[in-house]
C-alpha cells in the first residue's frame, strides 16, 4: 500500500476515489487459490476493503476474500 491522503474529511465517493491507484499485487502466485482476510479497524465507507478486495480479485479471480473489523462508524 502506498501513501495517500487522509479520509477523515471526504465522503463516500470522495473516500472511493482517494483509494485508486493505492493497492498493488506484487506477487500473483502468492495469492492464487489462496483465502485471505483482510483487516481493518473502523470500517465507515467501506472504501478501503472494497479497493484492496477488488484488486486482490483481479490479479487472481479464484481467491477467497473474507474481512474483519473491529467497527464500524457512520458519516456525519
């Protein structure tokens, strides 16, 4: 994952937007076939999980995604 600016203050399609181009597979065979969590603290949008989990399925179709967090928050 590379650098990006801050969410706290964007909103839903702001928040998607910011997270493009942020998510890279490096090693394709290290995730085929595999299933995989993928963790986040607070989910608010749900950018950052959909992002990293679209671009995990892209680079290998057949890998199971499962997600965790710890909260969710809501927008103001």
């Amino acid at each position: 994952m590379k650098g990006h600016e801050t969410q706290t203050r964007k909103g839903r399609y702001e928040r998607l937007l910011n997270m493009q181009g942020v998510f890279a597979v490096v090693d394709v065979a290290a995730v085929e076939s595999k299933h995989l969590l993928l963790v986040d603290d607070v989910v608010t949008t749900g950018a950052t999980l959909l992002t990293c989990a679209e671009v995990l399925r892209q680079a290998a179709p057949d890998v199971c995604i499962s997600i965790a967090t710890l909260a969710v928050a809501r927008l103001q």
